[in-house]
C-alpha cells in the first residue's frame, strides 16, 4: 500500500493536487492536520471541501484529524466514506489499524484545539483500548500506525528554531508502550524528518504549505519512507 502522508497546510490546498499528478499511485492521503491559515480556524470547513474534492477527482480518501489552529466541529460534519474522521477514534484498512489525536499539547498562543499531556495519554489509551475490545479476534498481522498533530518529545520532529524540544511526552510514552509500526506528525514545520523511537519509525512530513510532503510504502516484507518536496 502507497501512504501519502501530509501536514500544516495552512490553506494551500492546491498543493495537494500537484502532489497526486506527480505521485499518480497513491492509495490513501494521510492529513495530520492544521488545514487552516493561522487565526483563521473558520475557513475550515471550506478549505476541507476543497481537499475531499482532490480527492473524488484522483479516486483516492483521506484519513485526517484536526490541527491545533482548525476548528474540529468542521471536521466531524464532513465525515463521509472518502473522508475518514480519526481524531479519539480507530480505523482498520485491510491489514493496518490507524489510531489518530488531533490538536496540540498547550502552546503559548492560545489557539483552538489545545490539550494537556494528561488529556492526550487518556485519550489515546481509551482509543487503543476500545481497538482491542471490539476486535473479537487480534490479527497479528495488523500494523499498527499512529496518526496525531503533535509530534512525540524529544525526537527530531519536535525542535523548534531554538533548539528546544516541544513534542508531548505521553505520545512519546504511547509510542514507547503500544509500539506502533509508525508514528505519523506534523505541527513543528522546521523539524521536518523520519526518526526512530525504538522500532517504531516517525514522520514529520513538514508543511505541505510549503510543499513538503512524505510517501510511505507499506508491505510485508516492512516499510519504505521518502520525505519529498513539489
């Protein structure tokens, strides 16, 4: 299965259209979030629309969640079977189960989706938890793939301009517990990268505003990830 993985697009939503004449091969769009220009969380659901048109036009869906600066009540109307909401919920794809948690650890600026470091441990455990309590019967041959705004601490996706680290500690603690075959972010546009947490592989695909994007190969003989630029 071909990923594209993309993040922060902050209202280039044309963008993406380049994206899948290039990469014409593409199975499933992976958003990880922030599809508003910032301080304009209301041309969300707007710019959304745009995105779920792409993707009809290229025969393509889209799993995503809400980015700190989107207004979430946007994304819950959308929902549709191209559009797969992610944000506390599970969603399992022939053999690969993602797990998503929109919005951000607490920033500075106050923007619209914040949530403490307890709220985002909380709330991907009871997602994980419910995946195996529906599940009647584990494949163990699912892959499980983590898709959240914010990037785990202290990795190469969460380093700001400074130096300083500002990823969430217990999506770190999540990714280190469940050991995901992947960890796709966004939110931290200068740290754009694949990193390893343990065997778990992370992406931060870097803005898409700025024309960066990620492809992902998953197989099972593993997986193949290319950090690319439009």
């Amino acid at each position: 299965m071909k990923l594209l993985v993309v993040s922060d697009i902050h209202g280039y939503v044309d963008k993406l259209k380049d994206i899948l004449i290039k990469e014409n091969d593409v199975e499933m769009i992976i958003f990880t979030g922030d599809i508003a220009p910032y301080r304009k969380h209301f041309e969300t659901i707007n710019l959304l629309n745009k995105l779920l048109t792409i993707a009809r036009e290229f025969n393509t869906y889209i799993i995503a969640i809400p980015g700190n600066v989107d207004y979430i009540n946007h994304y819950e109307q959308l929902e549709n079977p191209i559009f797969i909401y992610l944000h506390k919920r599970y969603k399992k794809v022939k053999d690969i189960v993602f797990i998503g948690l929109g919005g951000s650890t607490t920033t500075p600026f106050h923007t619209m989706l914040e949530f403490s470091e307890e709220e985002i441990y909380k709330d991907l455990q009871s997602t994980y938890i419910s995946y195996i309590q529906n599940e009647k019967t584990l494949d163990r041959r699912s892959k499980v793939v983590l898709v959240t705004h914010s990037p785990p601490y202290n990795s190469l996706c969460d380093k700001i301009f400074t130096g300083e680290h500002v990823g969430s500690k217990a999506i770190r603690g999540f990714i280190e517990e469940v050991k995901p075959l992947l960890a796709l972010c966004g939110h931290v546009h200068e740290s754009r990268c694949i990193d390893k947490i343990s065997t778990t592989t992370v992406v931060n695909p870097g803005p898409l505003a700025k024309g960066f994007y990620g492809t992902i190969y998953i197989s099972c003989e593993g997986i193949d990830v290319k950090l690319n630029k439009i």
